[in-house]
C-alpha cells in the first residue's frame, strides 16, 4: 500500500529543487514525492505546477520563478526550448560540470549505498560550443521553401534549424547551401505523411583536424530527378566537400539510413585523425561526435589501463577498433570482438593501417572470453565501452568467472554503470571513476571507472 500522500493533477506549490535529474531536469520533493521539473536548477525556490502523475514519482512545471539560481543564464540557441536537443544550455558551464559529476554520485547513492567511491572532477572543453562533426537533418517542405533540421520535443513538427551553436560550422553551412539548391531545383522533398517526394535527410560529416567534408542525401528511392544538374551545384560548394553520397531508404521508419549507400561524386569515405590514429569513414560508419573530447576520453582510459608493454589487453564492444588502437603501443597483445561484422572488418583494416598486430573476431564479447580463457589466455586489462544499457546479466557473469585482474569500464550511462558495479564490486575494487564532459549543453555524462581485482 502507497503511504505517500496523494497529489492532483494541476495542483500548485512551493517547491526547492534539491538535485539534477539524468534528463536535465529539476528534482524536487513535494510530501516525501519525487517531483521531477523540467527547465529547473538546483538550488531554486518556485511555484511548481503539476502536469502529471505517475506511480513513483510526478511531473510539475514552473509557474513562478521565486528565487532563480546563481548558475542560471540566458540560452544562447534562440530555439532551445522548442528544439530538446540540448537541455543545459540555460546553466552556466562551470556548474554543468559539478552537476555531471553529481548525477554519478547519485546512481552510486542508489546501488551502492555505504561504498565509498573516489569520483574525479568533470573534465570539460575549453570551448563548448560548435564541437558536433556530424549533422543528421530530417526536410521537409513549408510552402515552396525547404526546411531542414529537428523534430521539436514531443511533437512531429519540424524545427528549420539555420543555425546550430553546438554543430560544427562546416556542418550548418554545407546543409543551409544543399536547402537552397534543392529549393531552386525544385526537387521533391519527403512528406512523412504521404510518404511522397525523394529527398527525406540531409546529413553532413566534416574531419575536424584534416578538413574533409562528406555530405550524404537520403532519399525515398534510387532515381533523384535532375540529378547531374544537382551534382555539378553541390560540388562546387566546397574545396573540401570530397565525398558526395546517396543512401536510399524506402521504409516507413524513424531510422535515418537504409541499406544501400552510392557514391556520386569523389571519394567513398573521408579521412579523419585521433592523435596518432588516422581512419577513413563512410557515410554510416560510427564515429565519436566530439573528436576533441574523444582524445581526452581515450586518455584517461590509457591512465586506468596503466600498461607496461607486457599485458594482454581485450577491448569489449571494440566497434572500428578506436580504443585499442589507442592502448595498442603499451599492450604486449591485443584482441578485440564485436556483435556487428562490418565493425569487426573495419577495426581489423584499421590496425592493419596503424601496423598494429592486432585479432578481432565477431561475436559477444561473453562467448568470446568464455572461449579464450578455456585456451589459457585471460586478460590483464579489460576494456569496455557497452552502449547505455549496460554490460547485460551473461557478460557480467562471465567477467566474475573469468576475473581479468585490471577492468577498465567506460560508461555513457551513470544508472546502468552503478548498477553493473553492484555486481563487480563482489570481486572489484573501484579505485576511481573519472567523468568526462562528451555533450556540453546536454545532460549526458561519460565516464572511465577502473577497477582492480581484490
């Protein structure tokens, strides 16, 4: 039975806002219940609203500002609140980064009560701003003029986005010039609803250390009406726009890409650098969105790693290849697996690449470990990078009984990497967890945590 005092929908009251919620949102408590407020800061007194109820906690909104937060400041992005895709652009910088840490320290609070854990400030970015090396812009047509960018929160309405502040300016360039041409053109732009019209996404990568810009249309089908006309426009937009290609996607999904990809125009993948590491990427291959962050990411797990030379090094949901490559010179041996094949084939060209002797193979990373330790090679460090769900109950499992002595796990999720350590702490010693600031403006968080076998 639920002791907690009932709440009404639209009901009005005095509310703190103790703490940061993993969405950006405003935590406070109203009668012992969690009230979550988005566009609230820590530290602010208002006049909360509720909008509505669920079963363990409520949502409110703000209807009086009755003392604003010394952290808040004015969004810079003219669209921010319709747009959702950042949520901390009205919260100073600095404090972003104390409130990063503390979404940690609250996942740890709630799965690992009475562990005392050594949790390292937010490492930032000197300039947070313009740090996105890829655009995905949905279009659509407004009377004759064609609009590209986001869906607005919660809505299908799409928000033509002429400027984006935390994309990379060759991005919003690029896409802002192919908009003009297929207005002028007059090329059939998608309609979501009749499924009717050709061009349905513009996306655009640029290589921010070596220049390249890759511009990819996704289209309703393979025939693009006026297509050489377009081409000769679109390759003159830019001495550094060297690869032109069209995906097609056919289906009715909120997907962006579909299986077949056509180069138009120029190279198949543009060429990219981390630190010392070079890759070459097409049009849907992974690639971390914020290179600069990237480097200082890897670092810290090349830190956690702490490698001698000698050890046997196993990258976990190794995808191209990236982060053991970037252990690779201090690894006496190093394999790698991952569930996607392309990713194994790309990751096994890029070692190649970097004269890195290096073995991947396809698979989970649980199979693979299980297989190997029956051969009698087990890990001296583990590297993970799982996506947000976590490592998953099988892996979990397998690492306790495999027990590789140094485990470094790199986390975009604080809920799930709490959880997960919940289960390795009966073997691991946490030594430190180092979050590390990938999305400034937004809520997310990464993090590097080490762990050492007791």
């Amino acid at each position: 039975m639920n002791d907690k005092p009932i709440m009404e929908t639209g009901q009005k009251f005095p509310l703190t806002i103790k703490r940061l919620g993993i969405n950006g949102e405003g935590i406070g408590y109203f009668k012992r219940n969690v009230v979550f407020v988005p566009g609230a800061l820590p530290g602010e007194e208002i006049t909360a609203q509720i909008t509505t109820i669920k079963r363990n906690f409520a949502e409110a909104r703000v209807v009086k500002m009755r003392k604003a937060s010394p952290h808040r400041q004015t969004p810079p992005c003219p669209i921010y609140e319709a747009c959702g895709g950042c949520q901390l652009q009205h919260m100073t910088y600095d404090q972003q980064l104390i409130e990063k840490r503390d979404l940690i320290v609250q996942a740890l609070e709630r799965y690992l009560k009475g562990v005392n854990v050594k949790i390292e400030d937010t490492i930032g970015m000197e300039d947070p701003w313009h740090y996105r090396n890829k655009s995905q812009f949905q279009t659509r047509l407004k009377g004759s003029k064609v609009i590209a960018g986001l869906f607005a929160e919660s809505s299908h309405q799409l928000l033509d986005i002429e400027q984006c502040i935390v994309q990379h300016p060759d991005t919003t360039v690029i896409t802002n010039s192919v908009k003009r041409i297929l207005e002028e053109l007059r090329i059939p732009i998608y309609d979501g609803k009749t499924m009717q019209g050709v061009i349905r996404t513009i996306v655009v990568r640029t290589g921010v250390e070596t220049g390249e810009i890759q511009l990819v249309l996704v289209t309703t089908r393979s025939k693009i009406p006026k297509k050489e006309l377009l081409l000769e426009k679109l390759k003159d937009l830019d001495v550094n726009l060297v690869s032109i290609v069209q995906n097609i996607n056919t289906e009715k999904t909120s997907l962006i890409f579909g299986d077949e990809t056509v180069t138009l125009f120029g190279k198949d993948t543009i060429h990219e650098k981390l630190g010392e590491l070079a890759f070459d990427l097409s049009a849907r291959a992974f690639f971390q969105l914020n290179p600069k962050q990237t480097v200082k990411l890897y670092d810290e797990i090349k830190r956690a790693a702490a490698l001698t030379g000698k050890e046997k090094v196993v990258d976990a949901y190794c995808g191209v290849g990236t982060i053991g490559l970037w252990l690779a010179d201090g690894a006496g041996e190093l394999r790698g697996m991952d569930t996607i094949h392309d990713s194994v084939v790309d990751a096994k060209a890029n070692a190649k690449r970097q004269g890195v002797k290096a073995k991947y193979v396809t698979g989970t990373a649980e199979k693979w470990l299980d297989i190997w330790s029956k051969e009698d090679f087990v890990p001296d460090v583990l590297t993970v990078d799982p996506p947000r769900t976590g490592l998953g109950d099988s892996l979990l499992k397998t690492i306790l009984a495999v027990k590789p002595k140094r485990f470094v796990y790199t986390s975009c999720n604080p809920s799930t990497l709490a959880k997960d350590l919940q289960q390795l702490t009966k073997i691991y010693r946490i030594e430190y967890i180092q979050p590390v600031d990938m999305f400034p403006q937004t809520a997310q968080v990464e993090a590097v945590c080490l762990l050492e076998r007791k």
